[in-house]
C-alpha cells in the first residue's frame, strides 16, 4: 500500500520535474516572446501540479495535505493568468509574433505601442 | 544553492539595464529564502520571500517606471578604486573566517551560551511552540519594538520625500490617471477572486505565529500586498476610495503605539518595559496576551507602512504622467 | 579685610557696569561720554585705595571655583600689579579726556562701540594686573588681546583690516603656540600655575625644560613685541590715536612686559632664572631688538610708525631688564614700565593732537609747526627726553636702574647697547621738536598753513597732565622707588 | 576538512563583495541599492549560517525532537530584513526625487549638473 | 517610578514620535515634541544624578535578565551622553519654530518633527542600550530619520547628500552588523557587558581582529573620521537649518561613544588600542583630520559648509583623546565631546538664524550681518572663540585637557599640533568676523526684507546656548568630573 503510493508519488515528481526541464528549454530556445511564454506557461503549471500531487501522495498528515491542496489550487489560478498578463502586457508594448525567418508575420490593428 | 547565489549576483554585475537587475534581484532573494529554509530558519525564509522577492522587486520597479530603466556604462577606469576595496575588505573577512567555528557545529559558542536557554525554558516561561517568536517577542520584545519603529520611520521618511503638496502630508491618489490598465478582464476577474484569501491568509499567519512559522510582519507584508495587488489592477484611484491614505497613515501610528502601549502597560501595572508577564495572573498566560497584542501592532504598522510606501511612489507615477 | 576685597573686585568690575551705561546711552552722546569719565575716576579711586590698603600690608585676593582640578581664577594683589593698575587707570582717566576731544575733533564713526570696547580693554588690564595665577593672566591676556581688535581696526577700510590680521594673528598665534604650552608644560611639571615669591619649580627641575619654557614664554608674551614677534606693533597703528596712546603705549604693551617680569619673579624666581641656560641668548635677542627698533624708528617718516618702534625698543629694555635676573635689572624694569608709560603716552598724544589740528601725519612735514603749536611741541620735547632717559624727567631714573644691573652682571656690551640706543633716541626722538621749533627755513612757510591752531582744549589738557607728570617723576620718584622695591625678590 | 567547514562562510563572503562592489563601483544610483540590497541579504545568509546546527530541526517546539537550530540568529535577521527593505524604500523614494529634480538618475551626470550650477 | 528612570530618556521620545504622528496640525506637533524632548531631557538629568549616587544601573527590558533579554545598562558614561543629546535635542527643538516654519513646507512639518522625535529617540536608544544588536537597530532608526531630515533640505542637492549618505551610511551599518555577527559566533552572546567578559578568551583570534576592524571601519563612518567623512559636509550644508544643528550637536558626538563603548568596553583596552597598531592610526587619523578639515574651512566661501568642516577637524581631536589610550585621553576626549556639542549647537543655531533672515549662510551675504543682527552675530562669535578655544569659554577647557593628556604621554609634537589646528580655527573665524563686522553692509536691493534680528523663540535658545559656552568654560565641574568618572570606570579596571 504505502509502497504503491510511494512509486506514484516518486512518478509524478519526476515527470513534473521533465515537464519544468523542457519548460525551462523551450523557454531558452523558441524563437520569439510569445513562444517562449507559451513553452513554460504551459508546462509550467502541468509540472508544478505534478509535483504538487507527488509531495501529496508522501505526507500522511491532514494539515500538510490541506496546504499543499491550497497551493494546488493557488497555481491553478495564477500561474496562467500570470502568463496571459505578460503576454498581454507585450502584445500592448508592441511585441509581435516572428516566423522561422525572424521577420514579422503578424500584423494587427493596434499596431501603436 | 550558494553557488546559484553567486552566479545570480555575478549576473547582477554583469547585466546592464535595471529591468533585468530587479528580476536578478528577486531571484536573489527567492534563492536566499530557499537557503533559509534549508538552514532551518523558516521564519526568516518567509520573510525574505515576502521581501526579497515581493516588496523590494516591487518598489524597485515602482522607481524604475518613474525614471526609467536604462542604466548609463561604467567607467573602466573607475573600477581600480572599488576591486582594491573589496579585495581588501573581502580578504579582512577571509581572515575573519578563518578562526570561527566549524559551520554547523553544534559546540560552537553560539549554539551553547545564550540560545539554549530559549530552547530549553521557552516552553515553560512563554508557552508556545515557536521558540522563534518567543524570542522576537518576548525575549527581544525590544528589538522588535525597535524594528516597528524602523519601519514606522521609513514610512515616515518617504512620506517625507515624496508627500505630494498641499495634501496635509498624506500621499493621496492624483485625480483618475489614464486608465490605461481598464482593459484587464482577466486578470481583474482572477484577482478578485484571490484577493480575499491573500488577506485571509494574511490573517491566519498573523494569528498562527505562535505555532509554525509567521507573526506579525509577515502577515502585514502579505495583506500589503493583497491591497498593492489591488491597487496595480484597479488603479491608484480606486484603491485609495476603499483604503484612504489618511486612514494608513493613521493605522502605521496606532500600530506602532499598540506595540508600545502594551509596554506601558506593563510599567504601569509595576514590571519592566515589556514584561508580559504582569498582564495577567499568571504569568504565562500574561505571555500570551502580550505576544498576540504586538504581534498585532507589528501587523496594522507594517501593512500599513508598505501601503503608505506603495501610494507614495504610485502617486509620484501619475504625478509624472500629467 | 573684606573691604578691601570688595575693591579688589569693584577695579575689574567698573569697566563692565560702564559698558553697561556706554551702551544703554548710546543716544546721547554727552551722557555716553560722561559715564566713561566717571567710570576712569572710580576705577582710579579704586586703584588709590587697593594701594592704601597694600601699604598698610593687608592682602587682597579672591578665589573663583574649581575650573580646572586644583586650578581656580586667582586674583591677587602684589606691589607690581598695584603700580601697573595705578598707572593704566590713572592715563585711562586722562585719555578718556583726551579722547572726548580726539574723537570729536577728528569726526569718528561708531563712537560708542569705541568707548564701550576701551573700557573693556581697560578692564582687561585691570585682570591682567591683578591675576593671581598663570591661568588667570592668559585669560585676561586674551581677552585683552580681543577686546582691543575692534579699536584697532575702527576705521574699518582695507587697511585697517589688514592691520588688524596682523595684529590679533601675531598676538593670538604666539600666546597659542607658545603661552599656552609653557603654562601647560609648568602646570604638568610642578601642579601649579600659582605666583610665589622665589619661584614654582623645584631645585631638581630638568635644566632642558627650564630652558624651553623660558623661551617660550618670552616669545609667548607676544605684547612684550620681542623681535621677530614685533609686527603687531606697528600693524596696530591703523587704530585712532587715543587706541595707540593708552593701549599700543601703555596697556597693552605694559601687560606684555609685566606679565613677563612676573614670570620672571613669581614662577621662576630670580635664582633660577639666572641659572637658566637659554636667558643668555634671550638677552642678548632683547640687546638686539632695542637696538634694530631704534635704527628701524629712525628710518620711519611717519609719526606715529616711529613712535611704535620706539615702543619696541623701549619693551626690549623692560624684557632686558627682567632676564638680568639681578634686583636692580627688576627695579628698573618696573620703573621703566611706569616711566615709558607716562613719556610715551605723552608723545602720542601730541602727535594726535598734531592730526587734529593740522592733519600732519609725517615727520617730514614737522617742521615749523612749533611757531603753530607750540605747547604740543614743548611737551612733545619732554617726553622725548624721558624716554631717552635725559634730566629733567622720570625716565633718568629707570635708564639707571637698567644700566646697574646691566653693570651687576658685568654684561658691558649690554651696557653699551643701552647706550647707544639712548643716543639713538635722541636723534630720532628729541630732534623732532628741537627742528619743529628751530630748523625752521622760509622755503616751507608758504606750505605751513597758517590758520593751525592747538589743539581741543582736552586734547591740551590730556598733554598738560601727562608732561606734568613725566616731569615730577623725576623729583618725586620716592613713591614709585618704594612700590618696586616690595616685590619679593627672593635671591635680592 | 577545516577548509570545507569553512567553505559556506566562505561563498558568502564572496556573495558580500560581489554586492558590496556594485554598491561602489555602479554610478547609477538605483543600482547602487540594488547591491546594497544584495550586500545585507548576503550578510543575513552569514548570520543564518553561523545558527546552523547540523542535524537540528528548525526551533519549533515538538515532542520527541531534542536537536535544534540556534534561534536567535533567526530573530536578528527578522529585525534586519525589515531594517533592509525600510531603507532600499527611503533609497528609491530619494531616488525617485532626485530623478524629479535632475533629470537622471546616473551620478556622473548628477555630479556634471551641481559643478556646473 | 525611579526604577524605570533607565528606560525614559529613550522610551519618551520613541514613543512620542507615532503619537506625534497623529497630530495634523504642525504647531501641535511642535508644542508636543517640545514637550516630549523636555521631559526626556528630565529624565536623563536624573539619570545622570542617580548614576552619581548608585553606580552603574541596569535594567532589564522584558523583565528577563541579561544576557537572554536586552539590558539598559547606565553608566557615567551613558549618562553624560544621555544628558547632551537630550539637552540638545530639547533646546534645538525649543528654538526650531521659526526655522522649521521658513524652511519646510506646511505639509511636511508634522512629519518632520516625527522624524525629529525618531532621530533624537535613536540616538538616545544607541547612548542606553547595553545590548550589540539593539545598538544596530537603534542606529538604523536614528539613521533613516536622519536621511529623511537631511532630504527636507528646500536645495536639491540636500537630496544627492541624503542619498549619499544614505549609502555610506548603511554601509557603515552592515559593516557594524559584520562585526557584532564575528563576536556572536565568537561568544554566543550579544550583551555588551557578557561580550567583555567573554571576548577575552577568544581575543587573540583573527576573527575577533577582524569583527573590531569591522565595527571600527563602521562607526568610523559614522563617525566622519578622515577620510571616511565624505558625506558629512554635504549633508550638513544642505540639511535644513534646524537638522544641522541637531546633527552637529549630536550624531557624530554619538558615534565616538560608540566608539569608545566598543573600544574600552567590549573589547578591553589591551587589545583594542594597546595590542593593535590603532593608537597610531587613529592618533594620525586624528591629527591628519584636524588639518585637512581645517584647511577646507579655512577656504570655504560658504559658512555654514565651513562649519561641517570643521566638524571634521573636531571629531580629529576627539578621536586623538581616544587614541591616545590613557584615562586624561579618554577624558579630554570625552570633555570635548560635550563641549563641542554645545559649541557647534550655538553656531549651527546662529547660522539658523543667519539662513532665517538673510536667506543663506556664504560670507558674501553674511557682510555687515554684525550690524543688522547684532545679538545673533554675538552668539556666534562667542562659540567661535569657544571653538578656537579661548580661555574662559568651554573651548579652552578641552584644549587644556587635550594637550596635557598628550603632554601625559609625553608626545610633545603631538601637543604642538594641536595647538597649531586651534590656529587654522582662529583663521577662518577670523574671516567671519571681518565680514560681519567690517565689511560694508550689503546693497539694499540684495539684502533680505526684513534683516532683523532672529525672532525671539530662536534668539533666546541661542543665547542660552551661547552663554553655555562661557558657563562651562568656568564651571567645569559638570563635564570635567563626569567624564573623568566615565573614563576611570573604563580603564581604570586595565590601566594603572
């Protein structure tokens, strides 16, 4: 019993931490802004809810788990919204998507900063 | 970890441009609340995380908003005097080093003389599990006292600095800036949602402080920022109808004379300045009220001194901007 | 007894109660005026009465608190301190007189700040005459030297600023300098800053030490304007000539010597001092300053410069007279401040008197000013010759007195230089009325204005009484003989 | 093994100057308290060092645990963080005035103006 | 009531500030400073008496005793310190009205006496505390009250000196942190009588050498000793008026208590200043400041920047008491410390009234000021002779003390430089007094409108300040045994 929840812990930290590792990749290998956001926006809260349920699956005591519950649910919220408000915040900046040629390929209305 | 520290600072120096160095900066002090954490001092670990990472990136970028982010190169020849500085005093310390206990040694003086006494009676003299807080609040109560007063002054300096005229020294808001924040549904929506455990949970480590890590400060930083995160999202305007900067810059005082009046009380009652202990009848019940009630001025001082901050340096940004 | 302390304190405070009225009447001219020549008649009665008192042998003294451990504010009064406070109020009273007339007659600015600042220089005098211990003669020695600045410097253009630089910036250097570290050095060694009869130092004092001090405190008494520290003296004459009379003659200077001879008799004592390896030197210096002064005054065509270097030279005689370390070097070295005072504030007097009443400043432009003047120029005759030394004035008394003790010694070349510079000043000094009266040649009579009259009646008065004086000094010198002769000599 | 005891201590100390250096050697004067900022934390993580016991737990009281860090380094570094961030706030807010009175906030330029007034 | 007497001084004003905070109006915020100031200054007088007749207080905050709680522990020294800084403190307040209300805007002046009241509390809590870390905590309150004061300044170059010193300072701070840091991982303790008992045993150690750099680098600093003084003219130039003459009067008389209290009390003599090469360093220090702060006042053409010059030529003398390790060292030091304060209050608070009237404090504009301000231009040539050191002004009194110690020792160049420095000091008061009273009085068109006499408030602090010069020259009783107390009972244990 306490194995088996002990290799599903021990399962869910470890994708959690791949997921955060190619996050942490794509973040410094993408070509552009909007990419880069995307790569670790996205893995970033999977992995963080990853780890987050292998640290659960370990503790045995109610308060712990409550927390990391709460932390969970913290995540969930905030870490895409931070993700659009940076996005966001660039595209009003004047940020623009670019193609594999490094050049512009997005034009849209508000094209004042 | 340390070595991530090092190579966070030497990124510091090497980086040009104070946008980049703020974030520098606020991993700085995420990384060093982690260290914290693994020195068992979670105390100060969620503290430095509040400020290191929270309120100083905040401010920080708060200043550079309002006088920009570019940063002038330095002058090469300018460097010789500053090296022979720090390599002298670097090797000063160096030396200093090199007849102090063995790190983590549990013989070391400072393990043996005055901290084991905390340890060992805390339990007994004050009652509650968190030697940390005992210590901060009843067996330095003074030095807190000193540290409310620190950050009483610093709210007083800057309301010094940057108080707007004819206001009656009150950092109130500009009429309505541009609002060019109105078009955030998003973010509006999630942090309405948010904001009300942030302070709830400013709540909770303002009472919990007794037993796990947290206490007053903390608590004060953190429903600072539920007001600041309030502010950045709705604008200086709105914030300053719910919360008038008056009212802060009351609260900072009251806080600050909560802390001390509790002392007072105490002399009054015939102990020493800070004796809980003639509180009540008994003596660790006594401890108990006296800690729960500076705990609570630290709490209304220090969230009202970072807000008091926050509109001052916000009030400067849209002073700029008319 | 406690009468007498009473006077003892009533001399000092006299001056500061006139400044008092001095100030409150400056409106008023007459009334500001009047309280001055009230103020010098009671400190001059004071005075007579401090020295009937020490005639009928009480002792005068008062003591302050503690100000340092084991040193107080002293004041004491001994024969020489008495003599000098007699001397210093009695001309007081006359230069007030005469300064009523001066100033007036010449048209001054910021009367008042002249007359209140004058009598606390006076009441500095009166401190530094009384003090009972070294402490309290350097306080009084400084204000005096402060006090006196703004006189200095009255008129108040270039020239006398810069006048008045070098003046407080040689005085003031010197006694902080040189003063106060010997005061502190004997404070260090012997514990006490008391004058006592025969000396402070013990018999083992190191020689070395005793030589050092004795250096600096001649050169610390920087009023005793000892070459090279005798810039000052000259400097200070920018100053109207009421200043230059009483102050840069009589009280200033005065305070300077006698502040010497009493480190001389009362913390070295004559014994000692005669053994002190550097007094050799030192007198040989005091030789060479009354003699350059002399040739200096000679080549100097303006009056009252000439006058001023005359002063140094005849300070010189006074400092000679206290490092022969033999009695009769001391008698003449009190006689001499008496005498000197009374001839040389006479000269000054005429010689303002000549500003007044003809704008004369230069000796060139002397001559025939007797036919004009010629009661100024007669007293002008008198006192040169009492500070040459010469019958039928006091001055023939001190002269003696030094050349004695020079002779005491066996010092000749001393003797010699005494000598000379007496003829010196003769020819710099006496030759001035002697030409004003005779040498007096048609070419210059169309340039003598005919209209110059004497000067104010004051002005007249001030000369008439000194001149007086200079002269019965030399019949009458018993009184003042008597007075010198009680300082405690210890090795006399 | 003395010079690995010593080897915390010993980043730290390098952490202190590399802080410490940008204090003096940057000329702009928000990044001067930004090392000022690194230069105090570096010194929180000595003193936190220096209460480290190893193999103790962090001081609050539980059964059965009998080994615990030093506290009172904790209680210092409470009071000093908070004595840091009150004067990185005064630092900006006279920052941000000087910017409002000079124009820049560069101390080359600073000095440049007040020589030339 | 008598029991807690240890704590007043400090708890009042500290206290008091958050209080005074809650006042809108500024002049209730002045009467209430003033009234808190005064009370505080009570309190350190009875201290002061009471450390007289019972020796060393300690008292205990918290109820828990030394060394697991913070101790105030009172001794001569403590209270002498005490006594000035709430005796300046209070006088400066008394006469700041008129100043203040020229000077600081109306919406700033309830906050600047806030600041005030925090400044004069930190400072008093550094003069109290028997405790290292509560030293720094102090220290940072007294100091970031100071920037803010300094900051209110109406030129905007007060603001690069506050920043500047905002720098430096905090520097100084982490450096004094460093150093108490060194010694609790050496002892284990912070109290300052515990660290002295304990240090010995550890002393030879390089870490202890190193932390009594580190806090001596640090209060140094603070302190504005040659030539780590650079943010002090600055700073005093451009503060407002008032703040100057507090500053002056206070801060740096704070820090060399610091200073010595490290110097003699928590690392003891023989290794402090006996062991080290430091009685060289700082005598030389000393000396070297002495001249080169002199000499800058000498040529200064703004008074009042002159004056913080000279400051840093009379923190050189103090610190060549200190150096010079003896008990008539420490004392002179300790004499001077008192009497410079008052010294420098009289002429920081003349110039107040100077910058009050006439708008500035350069000697271009001071010309003639003797005739149109005759009573302040009084005052202030009084504490300049007091500074150059007169006889019969307080002045003197230090000099005198000053040059026997070194006499003691037997450093006869040392006694002549001294005296030479009073020279430079005569100087370029002499420069004073020639504008004030010789130069012809200025234009009509560039003199201020109503170049009158300071009003009365202001004068009459002056005066009293003045005259105090006088009083202590002549009554010495009050500096000259206290610190003569204070220094025996911090040698006397080591030194013959």
């Amino acid at each position: 019993m306490s194995t088996l929840w002990l290799w599903a812990s021990d399962a869910c930290l470890l994708i959690g931490s791949f997921l955060l590792l190619t996050g942490a990749l794509g973040f410094l290998r993408f070509p552009d802004f909007y990419a880069r956001i995307h790569a670790c926006g996205v893995t970033e809260t999977l992995a963080t809810g990853f780890v987050l349920l292998g640290l659960l699956l370990r503790s045995d005591d109610a308060m712990p788990q409550v927390k990391l519950v709460l932390i969970l649910l913290f995540v969930l919220f905030s870490s895409p919204t931070a993700s659009h408000a940076l996005a966001k915040a660039a595209w009003n900046a004047g940020v623009r998507p670019r193609d594999n040629s490094g050049k512009r390929r997005v034009s849209l209305p508000h094209t004042d900063p | 970890m340390l070595c991530l520290l090092v190579a966070t600072a030497i990124a510091l120096i090497a980086v040009r441009g104070l946008l980049a160095s703020i974030m520098l900066t606020s991993v700085y002090g995420l990384l060093s609340a982690s260290f914290f954490v693994t020195m068992d001092a979670v105390d100060v670990a969620f503290t430095e995380a509040a400020v290191g990472a929270g309120v100083s990136p905040l401010l920080l970028l708060l200043t550079v908003a309002i006088v920009g982010r570019r940063e002038a190169a330095s002058n090469a020849r300018r460097l010789v005097v500053p090296l022979l500085l720090v390599t002298v005093t670097g090797a000063l310390l160096i030396i200093g080093t090199l007849d102090m206990p063995s790190f983590g040694s549990p013989d070391a003086p400072a393990q043996t003389h005055v901290a084991p006494r905390y340890l060992q009676q805390s339990g007994d003299e004050i009652g509650i599990p968190n030697v940390v807080t005992s210590v901060l609040a009843s067996y330095r109560a003074y030095d807190t006292l000193g540290e409310v007063l620190v950050i009483f002054t610093a709210g007083v300096a800057v309301l010094l600095a940057l108080a707007p005229a004819g206001q009656g020294g009150s950092a109130r808001a500009e009429p309505p800036a541009p609002e060019h924040l109105a078009p955030h549904t998003i973010l509006q929506v999630v942090s309405k949602l948010l904001i009300p455990f942030m302070l709830l949970f400013a709540f909770y480590v303002q009472f919990h402080g007794e037993y796990g890590p947290g206490g007053g400060f903390q608590a004060g930083v953190i429903f600072a920022s539920g007001i600041i995160l309030y502010g950045l999202l709705y604008g200086l305007p709105t914030v300053c109808r719910v919360i008038p900067p008056p009212v802060v810059e009351v609260l900072a005082a009251v806080g600050a004379l909560i802390y001390g009046l509790t002392g007072v009380l105490s002399l009054l009652a015939g102990k020493n300045f800070l004796d809980y202990s003639a509180l009540a009848a008994d003596p660790v019940t006594g401890q108990h009220i006296g800690i729960i009630a500076i705990e609570l001025g630290v709490g209304i001082a220090v969230a009202a001194v970072i807000i008091t901050i926050y509109y001052a340096f916000a009030g400067r940004l849209h002073t700029r901007e008319d | 007894m406690s009468d007498s302390n009473g006077l003892l304190l009533a001399s000092l405070a006299i001056a500061p109660l006139a400044i008092l009225g001095i100030v409150l009447l400056r409106s008023r001219p007459n009334w500001r005026e009047g309280v001055s020549v009230l103020a010098s008649i009671a400190l001059f009665a004071v005075n007579i009465g401090i020295y009937h008192s020490l005639q009928q042998g009480a002792t005068l003294s008062w003591r302050s608190g503690e100000i340092l451990p084991g040193l107080r504010l002293e004041l004491a009064v001994e024969p020489l301190g008495a003599l000098f406070a007699l001397i210093a109020s009695f001309l007081w009273l006359v230069t007030v007189v005469y300064a009523v007339g001066y100033m007036r007659g010449h048209g001054e600015q910021n009367q008042t700040r002249f007359y209140a600042f004058f009598a606390l220089s006076i009441g500095c005098v009166m401190g530094v005459a009384f003090s009972g211990n070294l402490l309290t003669l350097f306080l009084f020695y400084e204000m005096l030297s402060l006090s006196t600045w703004p006189l200095v410097v009255h008129a108040g253009n270039d020239k006398a600023r810069h006048g008045g630089r070098v003046y407080l910036g040689v005085l003031l250097g010197t006694s902080i300098v040189f003063f106060l570290p010997a005061i502190i050095l004997t404070w260090w060694s012997t514990g006490s800053l008391s004058f006592v009869p025969g000396g402070l130092f013990p018999e083992n004092t190191d020689p070395r030490l005793l030589s050092a001090l004795l250096v600096l405190f001649v050169f610390g008494v920087g009023k005793a304007a000892m070459m090279p520290f005798h810039r000052w003296l000259p400097a200070a004459m920018v100053a109207p000539t009421p200043v230059s009379a009483l102050l840069h003659a009589v009280a200033v200077v005065k305070a300077g010597v006698f502040s010497l001879v009493k480190i001389g008799v009362y913390v070295f004592g004559l014994d000692q001092l005669a053994a002190v390896d550097s007094r050799e030197w030192l007198l040989y210096l005091a030789g060479f300053t009354l003699l350059a002064a002399s040739i200096v005054a000679m080549q100097k065509d303006n009056l009252k410069a000439r006058l001023a270097y005359s002063t140094v030279s005849q300070l010189a005689y006074v400092t000679l007279g206290v490092l022969l370390a033999v009695p009769d070097g001391v008698t003449g070295s009190g006689l001499h401040i008496a005498m000197h005072a009374f001839g040389k504030i006479t000269l000054f007097f005429c010689a303002g008197a000549i500003l007044v009443a003809s704008h004369k400043t230069e000796v060139s432009q002397l001559r025939g000013l007797g036919r004009q003047m010629p009661f100024t120029m007669a007293a002008f005759l008198l006192a040169s010759l009492s500070i040459a030394g010469l019958p039928p004035t006091g001055g023939t008394w001190s002269k003696w007195f030094l050349m004695l003790g020079t002779l005491d010694t066996g010092a000749l070349v001393l003797t010699a230089a005494l000598v000379v510079s007496s003829l010196l000043n003769i020819v710099y000094l006496t030759l001035i009325p002697v030409r004003a009266f005779w040498r007096f040649d048609g070419a210059d009579e169309a340039a003598a204005p005919t209209e110059v009259r004497e000067a104010p009646l004051a002005c007249c008065l001030a000369i008439g009484v000194t001149t007086a004086i200079c002269v019965a000094l030399f019949l009458f010198p018993q009184p003042l003989y008597e007075l010198v002769a009680q300082i405690p000599l210890g090795g006399g | 093994m003395d010079v690995f005891s010593y080897f915390n201590y010993w980043v730290v100390v390098v952490l202190m100057m590399l802080g410490f250096f940008i204090v003096i050697a940057r000329g702009n004067l928000v990044k001067k308290l930004i090392g000022l900022n690194i230069f105090q934390t570096s010194v929180f993580i000595l003193y936190i060092s220096a209460g480290k016991v190893m193999g103790g737990a962090a001081p609050i009281l539980a059964d059965g645990v009998e080994l615990y860090s030093n506290p009172l380094p904790h209680v210092l570094i409470l009071t000093a963080i908070v004595v840091g961030i009150a004067t990185t706030s005064v630092g900006l807010a006279l920052v941000v005035r000087i910017h409002a009175a000079y124009g820049t906030v560069e101390e080359a330029d600073i000095l440049e103006q007040d020589a030339t007034c | 009531m008598l029991s807690q007497l240890p704590l007043l001084p400090v708890l009042l004003p500290l206290l008091g500030a958050p209080a005074c905070a809650l006042l809108r109006r500024p002049l209730a915020a002045w009467v209430f400073s003033c009234a808190v100031s005064v009370l505080a200054l009570a309190a350190a007088i009875a201290l002061l008496a009471a450390t007289w007749q019972q020796g060393v207080l300690s008292y205990a905050l918290g109820g828990w005793a030394a060394p697991w709680g913070i101790e105030y522990r009172i001794d001569l020294l403590n209270a002498l310190v005490l006594l000035l800084v709430s005796a300046m403190g209070a006088a400066v307040l008394l006469g700041a009205r008129a100043s203040v209300w020229r000077e600081i805007p109306e919406h700033k002046r309830t906050l600047f006496f806030v600041a005030y009241l925090l400044c004069l509390a930190g400072l008093l809590g550094i003069a109290a505390t028997g405790d290292a870390f509560n030293l720094f905590v102090f220290l940072e309150i007294s100091s970031l009250a100071t920037y803010a004061l300094v900051a209110t300044g109406r030129d905007r170059r007060a603001l690069v000196a506050a920043y500047n010193y905002l720098v430096m300072g905090t520097i100084g701070a982490t450096f004094i942190l460093i150093g108490i840091g060194f010694v609790y991982m050496l002892t284990g303790t912070l109290n300052m009588a515990d660290l002295a008992q304990r240090l010995p045993a550890v002393g030879q150690s390089r870490t202890a050498f190193a932390a009594y750099a580190f806090i001596v680098v640090g209060v140094c600093l603070k302190l504005a000793l040659f030539p780590l003084h650079l943010w002090l003219p600055g700073a005093y130039t451009r503060a407002p008026s008032i703040v100057t003459v507090f500053l002056a009067a206070t801060a740096t008389k704070v820090a060399l208590y610091v200073l010595i209290r490290f110097s003699f009390t928590v690392f003891q003599v023989e290794y402090s200043i006996l062991a080290l090469p430091l009685e060289t360093v700082f005598v030389v220090l000393g000396v070297v400041a002495v001249f080169a702060g002199s000499l800058v006042a000498v040529f200064e053409p703004d008074l009042k920047r002159g004056l913080a010059y000279s400051s840093v030529a009379q923190v050189g003398y103090m610190v060549i008491g200190v150096g010079l390790g003896t008990v008539a060292g420490l004392q002179a030091s300790l004499i001077h410390l008192f009497n410079h304060a008052i010294m420098k209050g009289t002429l920081f608070m003349a110039l107040a009234a100077v910058v009050l009237r006439l708008g500035g404090s350069t000697y271009a504009q001071m010309q003639g000021v003797g005739r149109s301000m005759p009573i302040t231009t009084a005052c202030l040539l009084l504490g300049g002779l007091s500074l150059i050191g007169v006889p019969g002004t307080a002045g003197f009194i230090s000099k005198w003390y000053l040059v026997t110690a070194a006499a003691d020792r037997e450093q006869w160049l040392l006694v002549l430089l001294i005296l030479a420095g009073s020279l430079l000091t005569a100087v370029y008061i002499w420069r004073l007094v020639e504008t004030a009273y010789l130069a012809p009085r200025q234009s009509p068109a560039s003199i201020a409108p109503r170049a009158l006499e300071a009003p009365a408030g202001l004068l009459a602090v002056l005066v009293v300040l003045a005259l105090a010069n006088i009083y202590f020259g002549l009554d010495t009783r009050l500096p000259v045994q206290t610190a003569g107390g204070a220094a025996n009972g911090l040698l006397a244990a080591v030194l013959p």
